[in-house]
C-alpha cells in the first residue's frame, strides 16, 4: 500500500505525500524482531518469492542495539522490500514465542502442512495486539 501511495504522488503529491507521514508513523510494528509477523501473513504472497527473500535475510547480522521502530523516509519506501527488514535479529520473535523454526528450511510453498509453522501461526493468531482490546471495549 504504502509503494501505492508513492506512485500515487505523480497524480496527487500533497495528498500522497500526507498519506504517506500519516503511514510512517505507525510502522510501530516494522522493527528486527516483529517483522517474523510476516511470515505468518497469508497476504505475503509465496509464489512471488518474498517469504523465500525473508528466509535468506534471516543470516545477514542484525543491529546490535535494535530501534523500537524502523526508521525510514518517505521518499525510500518505494524501493523497500519486506525481507529488507529482516535480520538474525528476528529470530528473537520466533524464540519469544516458542515456535519451531524447522519450517524455514523448506519452502513456502510447503509450510502450511508443516507442523512446526502451523503451531506457530496458532501463536501468532493468539497474539493481541495492545490497541485491538482497547477498541473493541474489552
């Protein structure tokens, strides 16, 4: 969505432009660790290959001191890839979390009769994030 806004930008610039500090600031969810949500994202598409990019991105060496969220300039968006996100550092969510990564050695494709991703997308499905409770008045 967000590199849809950038090539919206040679239709509408100011309202792109707008769209696009409003996005920036809630990529809370974009840092090392909690980009491993995406591997659970069925909108991530398999065929196209960004879960097999992501796996690979798993071995290049992370920050050592991690940012709560990533830091990055409207005018860079259109160029980022998921797997751009992902590090050794995202293994942290996988180990937070319990989840098998046997998974990753096989490919996308096949992960969903894997037993290791499917205990760890119960995982995830059971994660709330911090505003869904305080929306829905629980």
């Amino acid at each position: 969505m967000l590199q849809k806004l950038v090539q919206y930008k040679a239709t509408n610039e100011a309202v792109a432009n707008a769209a696009l500090i409003t996005f920036i600031r809630h990529l809370w969810h974009l840092n090392e660790t909690l980009i491993g949500l995406a591997f659970f994202d069925d909108e991530v598409q398999v065929d196209s290959r960004p879960k097999e990019l992501m796996v690979a991105a798993l071995s290049l060496e992370g920050k050592d001191e991690q940012c709560k969220r990533i830091q990055m300039e409207h005018k860079n968006i259109g160029t980022k890839k998921l797997s751009d996100f992902v590090t050794t550092n995202t293994r942290q969510f996988f180990v937070a979390l319990d989840i098998p990564q046997d998974f990753l050695h096989q490919h996308p494709s096949e992960w969903k009769s894997s037993s290791g991703y499917i205990r760890g997308l119960c995982r995830v499905m059971a994660v709330k994030a911090t505003n869904d409770a305080a929306e829905h008045g629980i």
